[in-house]
C-alpha cells in the first residue's frame, strides 16, 4: 500500500505538504494510531480510527483522504470510502491533496459511477509530471482509466435488465474469497474453491491465507448448503482429494463421470466407476508443462477436445488459452495457441465450452473491457473463432469477473466476481439471461431544519437522470414525504422548501428492490457579509452522508437614470411576475413568449392611473461562464438585456419614460456548486433565469 502512494506521489507536480491545524494530544495520538494501522494494513482498525478522527476534525481533509485509504486499500466495502473522499475534496483546496483524485476516481469506478470516476481521473491528470517514466506510466494508467470509464457508462447504458445476478449469500460465500464454481447439473450440485479456514489444516499460505479446498454446495428448495458428511461428499469429488495444499475444482465431464481438478501445479482427473471416484491420474505432458500451470480447463461434451490456460513461451503474452484434441491412441495431442481474437497481450483465464462446441466463454483482461477481468464469449463461426464480446452489464463489472460457466440452453449459470457490495474479496453469484425483474424502491424522507424541527409545505421534485423522465413531486407534511418509484441508478432531488432557496442533491437507488430512510437538513447562516446554504442528505441503509453548499450571493446594480430604490416598488401591490429561463452563456431575452405579452398588458393598464413599478431578479447557475469575463457579469447582462427589452415594448406601446421605474436589479449567482459537469443542464438549467414582477 506504502509503494503504491509512493509511485504516485512521486510523479506528481504537487505533493501534499500542508498539515491540519494543530490538533489535542488526545487527537494527535488517536492520529498515529490511525496511520499506523493503515501502514500496517489493519483496515478494519485504522476505518474506526478515521472515523473517529473525522468526527473530532469534520473539516480536516487528511483524516478524511487517509480514512478513504482504509477503505480503498481493504478490497472490500470499497464504495464507503467515497464520501470520506468527496469530503476531504470539498475541504481542501484544489491542489492540496492532487493524488486524492486518483482514488477518488478509482472508487467511483470500483462503484460503477463511470461518469464520475471519468470527470476525477481528468481532474488527476494536470498534476501528473510527464517528464519522469513513473510519471509517464501513472499518464497512461490514467488514460487507460478514462477510457475504461467511458466503456462502462456505454455498457451501463445498453445493458439488458432482463439479466439478473444474485449472490449466492453466505452460506456459500465467506470473507476469504470463493470461485471456480463447477456444476453437476443432473444432482444440482455446485463445487466450489475457497480459501476459508479449513479443520483439516490451519496453515497459511505465503501471502498469508489459508490455502485453497474444494467444497461442495447442494440445492434443495431453492436454498444452497454446504454439504458436511463424508459420505455425501464422497459422491461429488474423490477422498482425501484436500490436503494442506492447494486443491481446485476445475470442471466435471459431460455425463459427470469424469472430474479434472488442479493438485500440486498440474490438472488431474478422476473417473466415477462403480459409484466411486478412482485414484487422481495427472493429465499428458502435453498438457501439463514442467512451467507453472493454471488451475483453469474445459471439455467439450464429446470428451475430445481440451481448452486449458498456460503460461507458455509461444503465448501471445501473460496467460493464454490453449486447446488439445485426442488422438487416435486415448491421449492429448499438441497444445495449440488460440487466435489473438481470444488472446491478448494481456491475462486470459477460466475459459468454458458450450454444450454445443460452439461458443467459448472466457475472461480477460485485454480486450475492451471496464475494469479488471471482464468475461467475454467468442462464436464459432465457418470454422473461425469470432471476435470477443463482452457480455456486458450486470455480468461485469468494475472489478474482476471470472470463471463463467452456463447451461447448455445460454441461460441460467454461475460466476465469480469480486465487485463490490459482496461478502468476500471474492464472492459465487448466480446469473440469469433472462429473468424479468420487478424492482420496487421506497424512499421514506423527513425535511427538517437544522435544529431538527420539521419543515412543512416544503416540495421534494425527483426525476431519474439517466432518463430525465419526473418520478413525481412531492410535499411535507410534518417534514416528512414517501415516494415508490421502479426506477435505480442516480436520481436528481429538487429541495424547495419556504424562507430557504432551491437546492439539488444526488442519491442512487439500488438495482435491487429496497426500502430506504432518507434525511434532508437545511441550514443559512451569514458569513463575512455572505448568506450561505447548506444542504445535507443522510442515509444510514445507502451508506450515504453529503452535504452541498450554496452561496446565496446578490450583486446589486443600477443601469441608468429610470432606476430608483428596490423600497418604492416593494410596497406596492403585485400585478404579476414573469421568469424566463435561459440557456447556457445566453443573455437573449424572448418578448415573443405569450406570458411576456400578457404581463406588459398588465403594466399598460396599470399606467393609466399611475406609475409601472418593475423589479428584475437576474440569475447564472455556477458553471463557468465562457463567453463573459464572471458569472456576476452573465447575471447582470441578462437583467440589463430584459430591462431594455421591457423598455422598448413598453415605449412602443405608448407609454411614456415618465411612468416607468425600474428597481435595481437582483443579478445574483446560484445553484449547486459546479463539478465540471457542465452538459449536465438539468443540474443546472434551473438556475438560469431573469425573473419579472410587476407592481
């Protein structure tokens, strides 16, 4: 973990120097706790830690990009280290932590938030110094990271939500790590790899895990068990085939009669005769190299045609997918290379046969994929292997995925996946290609002030971003609202609520029903003659914990010699109000909007026994502006092009300079912060405005 912050600390432009303010002793000392476990790989210890130091400092950005490394570096519960990241981003400045967008960005990748992992690993890559070779590889491993990033939000666009994928749970799964499934169909009976402690043996490996063991699962109404009595298992796989090594099952035959397994670096078979598992019998040399072999192999159903991985000098590059045809004699033939429409320059493994010879379904980490190992399937097609497909969203995903296998109609089968939400490093999840799903997600939420008090007839707008398509609005009563939607993914919460300003925040419901309890704080409070807005969206079952900060900001201008004091016109009574939004770095005020005509009729008539009080409240959203030299100025452009436009209509509809009074203009800059996400205009489209009340 030390090495990895090294590399890139050390190809960056600027490395973090400053230091938070000077903590209690209590505090200090909590700190070198933290950090010593986080060097000593004690995540689970150092998470609590940082938690706690988060809690004593909420503003310290070190604490909280230290507290993301325990969660980044523990390869598991990955995404909870994101709002620790996002945090430590909002309270630091730009460049204070540079290497905090790295992990910022891998984390969303990790998450499947492929857009912005994208936009952090761009933010990254300004800092990186080129002129060295480590920073020349942290350049392309960035590079490769955006365009990873962009792949996975293609996938996630067109992915199929009739395939479903389901965790096997933790009767079968564990903390250790679980995959290589094999199944025998006919019993429904899966064979398992897992590093968990086994009784027989408590030695470790030198990576300090126990070693691997075959266990075997049965289903029996729908729920999967590990089978314990020796007889039982007996049936499945040969006695003793554990030992206090390495043991793996690799793939059963056709019929089930024939096992291969991997023992001691080699693939061996046994042959189920009279109801009992033979002897183990290593595999033909052709096969079994004297090099390192992968515990990796698949049969097709005729017996006569092996594929298998290998680490082979006359490979492609890393490990290769090999296959063997049986000779005339009962033995392996020459191993023969795959095409490079299967192997890259890069890892391949765990490939499966279809029942029908025609389709080989592998993983990869070479081809166009979105992260890690992604499983990929080739056709057979007038005696050529087509080009790898990847099978997509939700069967890959930001991490590893691997060891495929599935039934010979393409449709029920099983994976090992190392994405997060799982039990394990590695968990076994099921996979369907055509299961329907009906998904129901219920948000319970409470609006309230900052003391906690509930807010009323506030207005909860929530719309899917993926589709724009409005889930419905919503009002509090006694601060709290309810919606059901069946949309998932990122959802856009419109927060409008009385005597606070409009606010937007994210949250992304589950791919998979759930009910959740949300919390909305509002909060203003002056600062430096400044009126800000805080907005903070809590929720315990999303893991979910930001805050979004507005500046409620007025620039107050005066334009020419019809304008008088805002005071004048606000006692009177309002005839009516007009607002128009605007598009991105326009200033064009549209008079030929039917609610524009009818508000300058109003003021006509008013002027036939008095004077026309206008007011003009002008806005621009955050995002920065790049046809005006400031924001500020966009605002007061659009007040200013309205007020001239108000003028000249009014004029040539007859009346006289005399009864018209502007008030100053309210040019104001609002809207949630800018993520340089500037596409995203319904994020911002709401903040770009000028807003017309006659009195």
């Amino acid at each position: 973990m030390k090495n990895i912050i090294t590399v890139i600390c050390s190809s960056l432009l600027i490395i973090s120097t400053c230091a938070a303010q000077k903590p209690s002793k209590a505090e200090k000392k909590l700190y070198k706790t933290a950090q010593k476990q986080l060097a000593n790989e004690d995540y689970k210890e150092a998470q609590a830690s940082y938690l706690e130091l988060s809690k004593l400092n909420a503003t310290n950005e070190i604490y909280q990009f230290e507290g993301g490394l325990s969660y980044y570096f523990a390869d598991f519960e990955r995404a909870k280290g994101i709002p620790l990241f996002e945090s430590a981003l909002q309270n630091s400045k730009e460049d204070t932590i540079p290497e905090l967008y790295y992990y910022l960005g891998r984390s969303y990748h990790l998450n499947g938030e492929y857009d912005k992992a994208k936009e952090a690993f761009n933010n990254f890559k300004p800092f990186i110094e080129t002129s060295s070779k480590s920073g020349q590889e942290l350049m392309k491993k960035a590079d490769y990271f955006v365009k990873v990033n962009e792949r996975g939000s293609e996938f996630l666009a067109i992915q199929n939500e009739n395939t479903t994928t389901t965790n096997l749970g933790d009767k079968i799964n564990s903390s250790y790590g679980e995959y290589a499934p094999v199944l025998k169909k006919d019993d429904n009976v899966l064979l398992f790899t897992s590093r968990r402690q086994s009784a027989s043996s408590k030695k470790l490996d030198k990576d300090l895990l126990p070693y691997e063991n075959v266990y075997i699962a049965k289903k029996v109404d729908d729920s999967w068990s590990i089978l314990t009595d020796e007889n039982e298992i007996e049936k499945y796989i040969p006695k003793n085939l554990n030992s206090k090594k390495h043991e793996a099952g690799v793939i059963y035959s056709s019929d089930g009669k024939t096992l291969y397994t991997y023992k001691n670096d080699l693939i061996w078979k046994s042959i189920l005769e009279d109801g009992a598992w033979s002897k183990l019998v290593e595999l033909d040399k052709n096969i079994n190299t004297s090099k390192y072999n992968i515990p990796s192999v698949s049969i097709t159903k005729d017996g006569n045609t092996l594929y298998f991985v290998s680490n082979r000098k006359n490979g492609i590059g890393g490990k290769d997918i090999y296959k063997s045809a049986k000779t005339s004699e009962g033995n392996w033939g020459d191993a023969e290379l795959m095409s490079e429409s299967i192997n890259t320059q890069l890892d391949e493994d765990s490939p499966f046969i279809s029942e029908d010879g025609n389709t080989l379904y592998f993983s990869s980490k070479g081809h166009e994929g979105i992260g890690g190992y992604d499983i990929y399937r080739s056709r057979l097609v007038d005696g050529k292997w087509s080009a790898a497909e990847n099978m997509g969203i939700p069967v890959n995903s930001s991490s590893d995925d691997i060891y495929f296998i599935i039934d010979n109609i393409e449709n029920n089968g099983f994976f090992a996946s190392a994405r997060d939400g799982g039990i394990g490093g590695m968990d076994i999840y099921q996979v369907c290609m055509s299961c329907p799903k009906t998904i129901t997600n219920t948000i319970n939420g409470l609006l309230v002030n900052t003391d906690d008090t509930p807010i009323n007839d506030g207005e909860i707008i929530i719309k899917n971003v993926s589709s724009d398509s409005p889930i419905g609005t919503f009002k509090t009563k006694n601060g709290k609202f309810s919606m059901t939607t069946d949309k998932t993914g990122e959802q856009e919460l419109m927060v409008e609520s009385p005597n606070y300003e409009k606010q937007i925040v994210y949250l992304n419901l589950p791919k998979t029903s759930s009910e959740t309890d949300v919390k909305i704080i509002l909060n203003q409070f002056d600062k430096d003659s400044n009126t800000y807005q805080v907005l903070n969206l809590t929720s315990e079952k999303l893991n979910l914990n930001k805050s979004d900060t507005i500046k409620v900001e007025k620039v107050i201008a005066s334009i020419d010699d019809n304008t008088t004091n805002n005071s004048n016109a606000n006692s009177k009574t309002t005839l009516g109000t007009y607002k128009e939004l605007y598009s991105y770095n326009s200033n064009e005020f549209n008079t030929a909007n039917k609610s524009f005509t009818t508000i300058i009729d109003k003021a006509i008539s008013k002027s036939s026994d008095g004077t026309i009080y206008i007011n003009i409240e002008s806005s621009a959203s955050r995002v920065p502006t790049s046809a005006f030299s400031s924001n500020k100025k966009l605002a007061l452009s659009r007040g200013e092009k309205a007020q001239a436009d108000i003028l000249k209509a009014l004029k040539a509809k007859g009346i006289s300079s005399d009864k018209i009074i502007f008030g100053k203009i309210d040019a104001i800059v609002s809207g949630p912060q800018y993520n340089g996400d500037y596409k995203n205009t319904r994020k911002y489209g709401d903040y770009q405005y000028v807003k017309v009340t006659v009195k």
